[in-house]
C-alpha cells in the first residue's frame, strides 16, 4: 500500500520548470536528476539503484539527452513472504533538452553506486571565452 | 515591528515539505493498518526524505533491502535494538557536484532513517550488511526458536 511521494518530482518540479526554463525536462519523476551547467560542459547525475549497466541506454538526439532503461526485479524464493514493497520502479524514460551546441561525440556516461553521471562538453564554439582587448 | 520581505519560494517550499510529512504519516497509518502493526515504520519526522525499502521474510532470514544510491557506506548506520532495526544515515552532495550552475536538482540529499520493528528475534551477531549498485542489503537470520518448525503428529 506504501506509494512513493516524489517530492522533488512534483510542486519543486513546477518550480524549477518556471524558475529555469533553460533546461527542458520531461515532466516525469523518475529517475531523479540533477542537471548542472560548467564553463565547458553539463553534467547530468540521475539515480538508478539496482540498474545494471547492460540494462541502461542512453541515447542524444537532436539536442536531447534520453536516459532510459529497466530495472530487473530480483530473485526470490517462490515462497517468500513480502512485508513491504517500494521499490517498484521497472521501467523509465527520462529527457532533458541541452541544445545542439554541444560535442555529441564526447559524450561519457559511468554508473557508479546506483548513480549515472553524464557528461556532455559543449562545442569549443559555445565555450565562455575571454577577448583580449588590444 | 520590521518588515520582511516575503520569499515565495522560501514559502512554498514549506508547505511541499509539510504536505511531504503528511503524505508520510498516511502511508504509515495505512500500512500500520494493513499489516496489524507487526512491521512498524517509525521514522515519520526524522528525515529529510524516505529511502525505498523492500523487506522480505524467507523461512531463515528477513531481507531488508534500501535504495540508497550515491550514499557512502562509511555514511550509514544500522543498529538493532530489541526487534528494531533501524537504518540511518546521510546522503552527502558530491563536493565537485558544489560547483556549477545548476538548472535542476531533484536528487534528496541530507539524513534520513527508517526503522521496523522485526516479528520475530534474529541472530543478533549473524547480521549482515552489503552495499553494492546503491543498494543496501541486509540479511537477518532468524533465531533458532522463530524458525518455523515441521512437527509430525502421528494419526492414531
């Protein structure tokens, strides 16, 4: 019966939506996400306990950055006994928008800890740069 | 009397955070109902947010498994005190995490703890504990006398 209350997923969600309509995210609580922008590049950390690497894909198209996968159940006994379940999520599907001005072949992705951090450089014609006068 | 100047962030983000509390103290409620308080959560009003967790009794052992992904092991505690397991810690903020210019931050951070009170007495030396792909498993065998025991009665 436990459901679980996505609390950045949904009124922080709305706000960051009005607050940083930078960045575009599908409006979707899972996985959570933090996007984080860097003079030369984003990076995108999301949380997948239990995600194993060949089960995660991760795709950039057009200027989106697409996270998405499954999560296999674990085994158990047939007769075990389930107290309490909430670790439900199977599927997931997560986009985040970055724009095209970025170095789609540089892209690197590691997951580590049940914690995927993607790391997508911006095009050496988007960096900050500094003009000297003369 | 001074003025303060009104934050609206500041203020919603306090009315989520107490909506956050109730959703909590309902779920408990319910499962408390539902499970005829065998299983108790009692962790309503000591964290900053609420690991999944999935127990599972087997014939030996009870399976507590915790979603804690990017949690430090050295950043978790779990103590058992008289049928009560608790689980408690603190997800820290990567420090390189700290800089930037961030566009979203969904992602909990800061302590949380949970605890359940276990049907039946456990092997308190025999606990076991592995964290591996942001999962947190702990494995409780029984004690001897929780065991389910097969008796044969004999049809005279």
């Amino acid at each position: 019966m436990l459901v679980r209350f996505d609390y950045p997923g949904t009124l922080e969600g709305l706000l960051d939506e009005f607050f940083a309509p930078a960045v575009q995210t599908s409006f979707q609580g899972y996985p959570a996400i933090d996007v984080a922008e860097h003079e030369n590049e984003w990076t995108v950390v999301a949380e997948l306990p239990g995600v194993k690497k060949e089960d995660l894909k991760i795709k950039f198209e057009n200027g989106v950055l697409t996270i998405s996968g499954e999560r296999k159940p674990y085994e158990l006994p047939q007769d075990a006994r389930i107290w309490l379940n909430e670790m439900r999520v199977r599927q997931f599907s997560r986009s985040i928008s970055l724009g095209a001005e970025v170095d789609a072949d540089r892209i690197s992705a590691e997951l580590q800890n049940g914690m995927l951090k993607v790391v997508v450089p911006k095009a050496e014609y988007a960096r900050p740069r500094t003009i000297e006068v003369k | 009397m001074s003025l303060i100047r009104w934050n609206p962030t500041r203020e919603l983000t306090g009315w989520t955070n107490d909506l956050f509390n109730m959703q909590r103290e309902i779920n408990r409620v319910f499962d408390n109902f539902f499970r005829g308080g065998v299983l108790a959560d009692e962790s309503f009003g000591l964290s900053y947010w609420t690991p999944a967790v999935d127990i599972t009794e087997l014939d030996n052992e009870y399976v507590v498994k915790v979603e804690l992904p990017g949690v430090s092991k050295d950043d978790v505690k779990i103590t058992l005190e008289s049928n009560i397991l608790t689980i408690r810690g603190e997800k820290k903020q990567e420090k390189e995490a700290k800089e930037g210019n961030y566009h979203r931050i969904e992602r909990s951070y800061g302590s949380f703890q949970r605890s359940f009170t276990l049907p039946t007495t456990v092997k308190n030396d025999k606990i076991d504990a592995v964290y591996k792909d942001g999962i947190l498993t702990i494995t409780l065998p029984k004690a001897e006398e929780a065991k389910p025991k097969q008796i044969e009665v004999k049809v005279k």
